[in-house]
C-alpha cells in the first residue's frame, strides 16, 4: 500500500536535519521515517540513541502563531495516537514538560521541534520495542512492555499514521489542547530548573494556557518558565 504523504529513507544520520535542508520540497502532512538514523539529535543538541526498535520520523508541519508551545502539544499529539492505538497504555502516560512522553516514570518518546519557514519540523524518537537494559538505558521505557502478552506491538506504519493524524488535528484546532493534570508529569513534583548559570528550586505547579511550566519556588512564589532544563526528584 501507497502512503503519498511518507518519504521513507534507507538510513540517514537525522530526519529532522534532512527535513530542515529539504524544507523547499516538502509540504504539510508529510512524514520523514527511516529504520537507520544515525546521528539522531535530541533538545540542547543531545544525541539521541536510535537503535533498531527505535521510531525514528519527523513530521511536517505549517508553523502557526496560535501554537505557542509546539512541543507540548506534539507530546499530547503522541500520547493520543497512542491512546487510539491502544486504549489500555493511555493510563500509563504523562507529559514531562517541555518535550518527552514518559509512562511509569521512565521516558517512553522524546521530541524535537525545529522551524524552517513555512514548515515548524517535528521531530519524534519512540521507543517502540527496545530492550532497554540491554542498552544500558535505566530511565528509559519501550511501549511494548507496556501492552498485554495479548496485544501486538502497533507497526511502525500504524504508528506513524497515527501520530501524523493526531498532529494535524491539534494544528487544525489553533489553540492548546488540554492537559489531564494525573497526565502532567512535573505536578506536585520537587524540580530544579537550570537557565544557564541561574536555577530555581521548587515544586511543578502546572503547565499554562501558553505552555510555559508553573513552578512554585521554595520562598513560596508561583513563576512561569518558557525554557530550561528540568532536574526533577524520582
């Protein structure tokens, strides 16, 4: 079966960097997917590990001003297709603020949203069924550990599709879907957030309407964070 919107790639070292170098060929609603990235770049140029059971894709979309927080509501995008996929997972789910998908405490997808006018790219590593201790990856979960010996594992078609889906839907809404509180990850927990040189302590008090992270600091104010790196109590 022929998926016009899909440009499948052999390997390359990463599908948000050969997104962002192609911006003038592509269009919304297309996908970029390989099974062999190879320099896979993650939030503050981390590397990103993808080995094989990693999805690796970038997804295309028109940037819009009414999307002020793109990888927030990319993550809530994930967490819904895979709630499509398979209903049980969903209660397992959470929103790290800014950009990872966690269930059970560990990071399920990771993501990475990068702009090249028209097009915002969205950058999405999940693990889909990774065996996790093997790679030496102790905070790290893979989604097939979170579905029944009865259920499969979605493919990598089905879940790109879905994820491509459930993107374009939250775009098409211009305005912030909503978050669960039981799925936002940094409620009610101790954190620290690093702004370069400068970090606050306190305890995650939510995610605003405009998708910054509310933290009530240790001398009992209530501050708003739109970027940062966020070390937060197990």
């Amino acid at each position: 079966m022929a998926f016009p919107w899909l440009v499948w790639l052999e390997t390359c070292e990463s599908t948000n960097t050969w997104a962002l170098h192609h911006a003038d060929q592509l269009y919304g609603g297309q996908v970029i997917y390989t099974q062999a990235q190879t320099r896979g770049r993650g939030q503050y140029n981390r590397t990103w590990q993808s080995p094989k059971g990693v999805l690796t894709a970038s997804f295309i979309l028109p940037q819009s001003p009414a999307i002020v927080a793109p990888s927030v509501q990319a993550g809530i995008a994930v967490m819904r297709a895979l709630r499509a996929l398979r209903p049980a997972v969903d209660r397992h789910l959470q929103l790290k603020w800014p950009n990872d998908v966690m269930a059970q405490g560990k990071k399920l997808a990771g993501i990475l949203c990068e702009s090249r006018s028209p097009w915002l790219v969205v950058g999405v590593g999940l693990n889909r069924c990774v065996d996790v201790a093997a790679m030496g990856l102790p905070h790290a979960i893979s989604l097939h550990t979170l579905l029944d010996a009865s259920q499969e594992i979605p493919t990598d078609l089905e879940l790109l599709g879905a994820i491509r889906s459930e993107l374009l839907w939250c775009w098409q809404q211009q305005q912030r879907i909503a978050l669960a509180e039981q799925q936002d990850f940094l409620r009610e927990r101790s954190l620290t957030l690093v702004q370069g040189k400068q970090r606050w302590q306190g305890i995650g008090v939510g995610i605003s309407d405009r998708g910054t992270l509310q933290v009530r600091l240790t001398n009992g104010e209530v501050r708003e964070f739109s970027s940062g790196h966020v070390i937060y109590a197990p």
